[in-house]
C-alpha cells in the first residue's frame, strides 16, 4: 500500500496553493483544538469539504495507551494507515513539563543487541506525516494547561537511515510549534555519510544530536552494535571535531550515550578508556544509561555504576546518567516493541 503524504494531496487538489494558505493549514494542524478539517475557519466551507473527501486529518489512529504506576510515563500504540504499528511515549521531565520521544520508522535494521525493536527487524521509513502526527498526538492528548517542552528521536527506528523525512518533520515542529532546536535531540547509532551529510546540508535543522556509543573497545561495540566496523572510532573522533568546529558552542554540545551493561562494558578500566576517548575530542556530554531488561544482558550493580560514574568524574568528563522511565510498561529506552509483540 502506498501512503501518499497531506501535502502530497494538497499539491495535487491545488496545485497553485498560496503559501500563507499552506502557513494557515500548517498553523492549524498543530493547533490541538482544532479536532477535524472542519474546524479550519480560516478555510472556505467549499475547501473544506473538498479536503476532507480525500485527506485524513491524521496518519495514526491510537491502539491502546499504557501507564506507568507512577503516572509519570504514558506510552502509546498507534497504527498506520496501512495496518502496522509504532510505539511512541510520553514522559514528565524536570521542568515539570512533559518530553516525548518519537519514533522514525517501523521496526529497526540496525539488530542492537540490547535493544527489542532492533529484533522486528526494518518494516519500512515513517513518512513525514508519520513522525509529526505523534507529536501532534500528545498534544492533543495532554491538559491545556500542560506543555511538551522537548522532543527525542530515540523511538523505534534509526533517524538518519530515514533522513529526508526526519529532516523535513522536524522542521514543521520547529516552525510550527514553539519547540526549539536546542530542545529536541537526534539519537543514531552512528550512520557516518548521514552524519557527514548533516555538515554540509541546509536544510537540515540544528538540534542536538546524540551518538549512540557504548564500547570504545572496537569488539566489544561490534559485539552488541553489529553496525558497527574496524574504524568506526576513528572516524566517529574525526566527525565530531569537524561538527563541533561548524556548529559547536557553549549551549550545542555533542552527547555520547553509553549504555551500561554488566560485565560487558561497565568496568573501570572501560571507563578509563572512554574517558580518553572523549576528552581528545572536545565539547562531549557523556550519557550514562542503564540497561532495562530486554532478555538478553543484565544491568550492572549499584556499585559497579557508580564506580564507572567515578571515574568519569575524576578524569573530567562532562556525564549525566539519564533516569529510566516507564519500565514497567517497556517504555524505557531499548524496550519499544513489547506492547506491540503482546497486543
């Protein structure tokens, strides 16, 4: 089945469309009060039924939400217009407002081997509609009074293996929301020609970007990133510095996540070497994550994390450790999938 996008449509119903028609249409889709093409007053009633006959108002119709005990994680099942299903959560953060992490394709080609979706396999990109509907989704869904504040492109799916439309989708949530590029972070498990791409491409819009890292020992993150090649960290320190001389200042950062694994990745000694690793580099955030149980690796001890988090500190390095949310409900990170295996 071939899903032709709103704008797709729209150019082929009128295809001398003014551009402040275009705006108003745009404006009025992020709009959460807005429920129907009908209510779209700033349209003629004529337009309007014409619109509706042949394009619908979303890409995603919701299955089923789930949420945490703590009712800080809401994470929903939405179905696509061809029948199959992506995972998209929402989460309370710091600010006492809410991030939501959304998803770029259905299933992942990348097989982490900690990570559930990467065991569907790649289904297909979600197109542009696909990625912006689910934050048009939670906006929906949320109080009025209540605000999404951030946005993480850590879903189901590997963002830059799905660049163009991840690009162009970000672009209408900057412009058409008031969601700032500083506010929402690309995570990839380090597609290099995308990375590079993003140096030199205009359209692309500069969020943060988070690099899904994990080993600086090359075995051992080829052991649980098959993706990963002999001189990816070579080439991973030479992008960054290029990136960090473009784009880098004292607000945009690089961030290196590293997941935690017990007696994987977790010693000392790893922690040693990944402080090395970042500290030639430059301007590097380190991510700490602790591993949420997918079936296959253990998370580490307290002792062990904290250890690890030690020696980062010691050494100078710049590292947060990300508190888990939603695993209860398989909303944490590595754990998308699960509801759609069960339901």
């Amino acid at each position: 089945m071939q899903i032709i996008t709103r704008n797709e449509l729209m150019d082929q119903m009128f295809p001398k469309l003014p551009k402040f028609r275009n705006d108003q249409i745009q404006t009025a889709l992020f709009n959460p009060r807005n429920k129907s093409w009908n209510d779209l007053s700033t349209l003629s009633k004529e337009m309007r039924v014409e619109i509706m006959k042949s394009v619908q108002w979303t890409s995603l119709n919701c299955v089923k939400i789930v949420e945490s005990e703590n009712r800080e994680t809401r994470k929903a099942l939405l179905q696509t217009q061809d029948s199959h299903a992506i995972e998209s959560v929402l989460m309370k953060n710091k600010r006492e407002q809410w991030t939501i992490c959304i998803s770029s394709q259905i299933g992942c080609a990348m097989g982490c081997s900690f990570c559930a979706t990467g065991k569907l396999g790649l289904i297909r990109n979600l197109n542009v509609d696909e990625i912006v509907d689910q934050v048009r989704f939670w906006q929906e869904l949320i109080k009025p009074d209540e605000r999404i504040s951030n946005i993480v492109v850590m879903g189901m799916g590997e963002p830059l293996i799905n660049y163009e439309n991840v690009r162009d989708a970000l672009n209408l949530i900057i412009k058409y929301t008031d969601i700032g590029k500083t506010r929402i972070t690309v995570s990839t498990a380090g597609v290099l020609p995308r990375m590079r791409q993003i140096l030199t491409d205009p359209l692309w819009p500069h969020v943060r970007l988070a690099i899904s890292l994990h080993s600086v020992d090359v075995q051992t993150r080829k052991q649980i990133m098959p993706s990963s090649y002999p001189t990816f960290l070579d080439d991973l320190a030479i992008w960054a510095k290029d990136y960090l001389k473009i784009h880098g200042n004292r607000r945009h950062h690089l961030t290196f996540e590293y997941l935690l694994l017990s007696d994987v990745n977790d010693s000392q000694s790893e922690a040693k070497k990944l402080a090395s690793y970042v500290k030639k580099i430059g301007n590097i955030k380190v991510n700490v994550l602790i591993y949420n149980d997918t079936g296959l690796f253990h998370a580490p001890s307290a002792e062990r994390i904290l250890a690890f988090s030690k020696v980062l500190q010691d050494c100078g390095v710049d590292s947060t450790r990300r508190r888990s949310m939603g695993s209860d409900i398989f909303a944490a990170c590595g754990q998308l999938a699960k509801i759609t295996s069960q339901t």
